[in-house]
C-alpha cells in the first residue's frame, strides 16, 4: 500500500511539535547500555507508569482531603475561639489555619503538575503508537526514494517520542516523594547489638 505524502509530513510536523523536552526542565531519563557497541536502550514502561500515576494520584487525593478536613475543623475553632478565647490563643490559631492553607495549594500545584506530566506522556505515547503503526505499513509498501526517505523520518519520530516518554517517567518518579520509616523499637529481642540487622 502507498501513503499521499501530505499524510505523513502532517504527522512529522505534530511529532516534532510534541517534543516534550523543549518545553519542560527534566530528570535524566534511565537509560540501559545494551550489549553491543555501547548504545542506549531507551525502554518507556507505559503499564507501569499508568500504575503508578493512578497510585501517586489516590494518594495525593486522600492526603489532600484529610488536610481539606483539618482547615475544616481549624476554621470552626476559630469562629468559636473569636467568641471566647484570649486575642494570642487567636492568633495563633490563625497562624495554623493559614499554615494548612499553604500546604494545601502546594499539594494542589502538586496534583495539577502531575497531571499535566501524565497528560504530556499519554500524547507521547499515542504519537509513538502512531508513527509505529505507519513505519510498519510504509514498511510494506513498493520501495520507492519517498517512502524510503518517509521511513528513515518515521524511525526518528518512533526515537523522538520514546527518548520523551522516558524524560517525563523521569520527572514523575521526582514527584513520587520518599518514604521514610523510624524505628521506635524492637519487641521481642533480648540481646541488641549495635550493627545489628534486621529485615522490616
């Protein structure tokens, strides 16, 4: 089969368009030297990364709602507190109601820039898809100095938009956060030694 070449400098056009790194300051993507030649393997993880950005954002949510019910519960206090507290217990209550309401615009920049990364990914990844497909298709068709030349700029758009999509898994696994645990203390050991090693 054969392709009107308005079809696919239309499509190179959106490709190059939707680079993702002209527009946004990134982590380093992973990338993984292959075996042969020292190359890169760029390897984007699209099931993975829909996992996690659904786990990123329930979590965000959920904490994002339980400082929505502090701010709740802060401000109905501080009605009640205007009524029949001393003016400093006030004050400093006012102080932590504004304190929350920092706190929750910057998790809402947070949800919303997350969003937007996933949002940026998505599109990437279905340019990808597309460009694939029509590699594949200009891949069957009679060799001709066109649709060589469209099969060489498909095979950088197919590059292209994996090197973006491993850029923005980059930025989002920046705003994963850290998990921290601290250790109050250990029940059932008699004998505690330091450098001791345990697993949790």
């Amino acid at each position: 089969c054969t392709f009107p070449e308005f079809l696919f400098s239309s499509c190179s056009k959106s490709l190059s368009r939707s680079s993702v790194r002209s527009r946004m300051s990134l982590k380093p993507p992973k990338a993984y030297n292959s075996l042969q030649k020292g190359a890169l393997i760029w390897d984007p993880k699209p099931l993975q990364v829909k996992k996690i950005f659904e786990a990123l954002k329930k979590g965000l949510n959920e904490y994002l709602e339980a400082h929505q019910a502090e701010l709740d519960y802060l401000s109905g206090r501080h009605k009640d507190t205007k009524r029949n507290s001393r003016l400093a217990f006030y004050y400093d209550l006012d102080k932590q109601i504004r304190s929350v309401e920092r706190y929750i615009r910057k998790l809402e920049f947070h949800i919303s820039k997350v969003e937007e990364l996933y949002e940026a990914y998505c599109i990437q990844c279905r340019l990808r898809d597309g460009a694939t497909n029509m590699k594949q298709a200009f891949s069957l068709s009679p060799s001709t100095k066109a649709s060589r030349e469209s099969l060489l700029e498909l095979y950088k758009n197919v590059q292209e938009c994996t090197e973006d999509m491993c850029f923005i898994e980059g930025a989002l696994e920046v705003h994963l956060g850290e998990f921290h645990v601290k250790m109050k203390g250990l029940v059932g050991f008699a004998r505690l030694c330091p450098g001791d090693q345990y697993e949790v």
